[in-house]
C-alpha cells in the first residue's frame, strides 16, 4: 500500500500532503525486505544472517548457507503469507510449492524467543529529527513470536530505542516509522524488520498511552504545533479482532506477571461508538456457529 501510494504520489500531490513526500526514492526501496541487511551491514547494526531465493531451484543451496531453522518470507508484503517457520529443506519445497507466486523469499536466522523477547519503538520524524516516540513490548502475536501483533504494552528500552535511532538516522526520514528487534537468550538484540511510510495496526496502544502519532502527524502536516507526548504505562492493548480470544487468555495466564494496575485497550470497545462492538460480537458469533456446524456435518 506504501509503494503504491508513493509511485503514484504525482497523481495525488494536489489533494493530499504526505509526511514522506519529498524522500520517496529513499523509502521505497527499503520496502523490499532484501535490501535491509545491506543497510544494516554499513551501520554495523545486528541483523539476522540471510539468504534470498528466486526460485524453487535456489533451495538446493540453501543448508550449504545457512543452518536450519530458519524464517521465510516473502520480500515483498501481501504476498500470500507474512512468515513461516521452516525445519527443514523439505518444509521449504513444501512452502515454495504452496506459494510459487510469492516469489523471491527472504530466509532468515531464526533467533529463539517468545513473544515477550520482541520488542519495538516507533517514531514520527521531522527529517530525520524525533519529534514523537513510543517503545512497546509484544505480549502476543499470531503466529506465536513470529505473526501479527495480538497483545501489545507499553515498555521502555533503552538499547532498543538505541538500535532504532542508529537505524533510521541516516536516512533522514520525515512521517511514521518503527522498527522490531528481538533479544535472544543471551540478551543479544536482533533487527527484525522496520515498518515505513506508515503505522502498525498496534498504533492504538501508541494512542491508548498518550502517544497519539495519527494526531501529531495531522498537526505536523497542517503546519499547527506539534503535541508534546509523554508515554504513559497504563494500557495494555488487544487485538481481538484478529485473535478473539487473547484476552481471557492472557487473564488466565500471562497476566499475572505484568506488574501495576493496567486496564485492556480493544479495537472496538470503549470509544464511545457501540456498534461496530455489536458487529464485531456477531460477527465473532456466526465466525464460530459455521465452523461448528461445519465440524458436525463432517463428524
């Protein structure tokens, strides 16, 4: 969506502003996922070892290269899937086969952890100047430690944040940016990915702690100034619409270890408007009804 709003930003200049106007040649080539360790090798910034296939015939070389397991994914978004986990040479013909159109693969040292070992910082940037900043924890993804943000909180961490300014830096970026590391065993932090030209489906736990980013980017495009933010720790956000259930389960599960009073931020509940809740519950409702009835017609 970032690209093709960028390669088609000519056609809308006249209507629209967009913070990242001016530095498209620069952002959008990063949006391929195998330019990224290129950048992260002149920064000298810890990224996982990688390996990019064209083609199912690519896949003979890749245990001479790299170990198993590792991560796959496509180099470029929405492409049929986010990211597998893979065992084996076998599990990546498997893949490939499945998925022939999503086509070159990014294969990445698998770095082991949780959920709980990703953490993230994002940003809005004036030319590179920070001028927002917020610093989460994942508490939940889907699939586990490698999918869609579930659960999200706040989290202040300072090497992350660190790793975050040496890797957007150079690039004098203005708008939303964030990126995702994950810290091994040995307290070792890892860059994952960033996110460019945009924000993450979590910005509401941004918002939900008083770093409200689509706010200050309408400011800062509309030449009014800028809020001064201060993270807050009191939300911790779910994603129920994607993983209905996470929630309770973490109620009845991680919960416990989170330290402080915290209340639960929903994408749908608590914004003073209680029909799409409505839709959602029924929606929920007949999601679960069908595939019932569809277990007990082939039972």
């Amino acid at each position: 969506m970032v690209k093709h709003v960028g390669l088609a930003w000519e056609c809308l200049s006249s209507r629209y502003r967009l913070s990242w106007s001016d530095q498209r040649t620069t952002l959008l080539p990063l949006l391929d996922k195998a330019s990224l360790e290129a950048h992260c090798d002149r920064l000298s910034l810890p990224y996982p070892k990688s390996l990019v296939i064209e083609t199912i015939e690519d896949i003979k070389r890749v245990g001479d290269k790299l170990p198993f397991p590792l991560i796959a994914k496509p180099t470029l978004p929405l492409s049929g899937f986010k990211v597998r986990l893979i065992e084996s040479e076998d599990d990546l013909l498997v893949l490939a086969s499945r998925y022939p159109h999503a086509l070159p693969f990014l294969l990445q040292q698998w770095i082991p952890g949780g959920d709980e070992s990703l953490y993230f910082t994002a940003f809005y940037l004036d030319n590179g100047r920070i001028l927002a900043c917020y610093e989460g924890q994942k508490l939940g993804s889907n699939p586990p430690a490698m999918g869609q943000t579930t659960i999200a909180r706040s989290c202040p961490n300072p090497v992350v944040r660190a790793i975050a300014e040496r890797f957007f830096e150079p690039l004098k970026l203005s708008g939303p940016v964030s990126l995702e590391v994950k810290v091994d065993q040995a307290g070792q932090p890892w860059i994952i990915e960033p996110t460019l030209g945009r924000t993450d489906y979590w910005v509401d736990c941004c918002v939900a702690n008083d770093v409200n980013l689509p706010a200050i980017e309408f400011a800062h495009q509309s030449g009014k100034p800028v809020p001064n933010s201060i993270q807050t720790n009191n939300m911790i956000w779910f994603d129920t619409e994607r993983s209905p259930l996470c929630y309770l389960r973490f109620r009845l599960g991680a919960g416990h270890r989170i330290a402080g009073p915290w209340q639960a931020r929903f994408p749908y509940w608590g914004h003073a408007d209680p029909l799409p809740f409505i839709q959602g519950l029924q929606r929920l409702a007949g999601n679960y009804s069908g595939r019932a009835w569809r277990k007990l017609f082939r039972s």
